[in-house]
C-alpha cells in the first residue's frame, strides 16, 4: 500500500499521516497540566516542549529550505498576519490534489477535526478567550518541525494549521496579544 493511504481502510491522507479523517479519533496529547492566561484561556503545559517561538526561524526557514518557515520569520518580523495566510496557503500542498480550492478545502477540513478534538479537551471556543500570539507561533513551529521530521504520534500537519488559524483570528480580534505588532498597526 502506498504511504499517501490509510493504513485501516486505504482511502486517500495528507502526507506524513497514517489513517485518514474517517478512521481517526480526533483527540489531542495531553499531559494533564494546565498553564491558565489572563484572558480565562487554559492549554496544555509547555514547560520542557522547548521554545520554538525564540528560534531564529529566518535562518532555521533558510536551512531546511522552508517557505512555511520563512512566512512565519516576515510575521514576526512585521506583525503582518498576510504572512500567516501565506504560510497555511503553502503548507496546503501536502495534500495532494488538482487544486489549490481543493488542497485548502481538505486542509480545513482535518482542522476542523482538531477543533472538535480541542472542544472536548478544553471546551467549545476555549482558544477564543486570548492566547498570546507568541505561544501560537511556538506550538505551530514545534508541529511543522515534528510533522518535517515524520513523527507520527499525533497529526501535527493539522496541529500547525490549527495554531497558525488561531493565530490569525487572535490578532485581528484580540490586536493586544500581537506583541509582533508594531506601533501604529491593527
């Protein structure tokens, strides 16, 4: 079987997957450790996952040969989340389709998953309250390295997506916990 199917039932996966969205049960690593923010927001524990958000990602981008890499160095370079855009639109390639509306339809689709996942672990729109862009940008680069490497022990293709969105949607709604803003921008 080639390793862009499904290991339970042979249907199509994004690359670096095992099973496909109709086979898996959403469900998010949990250490059983919360870290709780100002805003009432709650996540799961950092301490010991690494600082992924303090890496020079210009020149980690750079090394790898990562556009994704590079597009999240501009928005924290700028606080332009255009970047972000840019970067989940170049990440859609792993799913392979005949069409960039296609690969973006897929894409959202297993982020839903991870949505439903973190409903149930943290309660529906948990993410809504305020998280600090920084600890976004940590927790995405974290999972693309993962997903980069071929971990597999949970989907960290969708786990970056999901971060990058949220992002997006925190720092047009919640333009204070951007401290990649610069002065003067919304």
């Amino acid at each position: 079987m080639s390793e862009d199917r499904c290991l339970m039932c042979g249907e199509y996966v994004p690359e670096g997957r095992r099973v496909c969205i109709n086979c898996e049960r959403p469900t998010i690593k949990d250490s059983g450790n919360r870290r709780q923010f100002p805003t009432g927001a709650v996540r799961d524990i950092q301490e010991g996952k690494g600082r992924c958000d303090l890496l020079p990602l210009g020149v980690v981008a750079e090394l790898i040969g990562s556009k994704e890499l590079m597009r999240i160095h501009e928005f924290k370079s700028t606080g332009d989340v255009t970047y972000l855009f840019d970067a989940l639109k170049e990440f859609s390639r792993i799913y392979k389709r005949d069409s960039k509306r296609k690969k973006l339809a897929d894409m959202l689709l297993e982020v839903s998953i991870h949505f439903e996942a973190g409903a149930r672990k943290y309660g529906d729109n948990n993410w809504r309250k305020g998280i600090p862009a920084h600890c976004y940008i940590d927790s995405a680069v974290r999972h693309y390295l993962k997903w980069y490497r071929g971990d597999r022990d949970e989907p960290h293709d969708r786990a970056f997506a999901w971060n990058l969105l949220c992002c997006i949607w925190t720092c047009e709604n919640k333009p204070e916990l951007n401290e990649f803003r610069k002065d003067g921008q919304k």
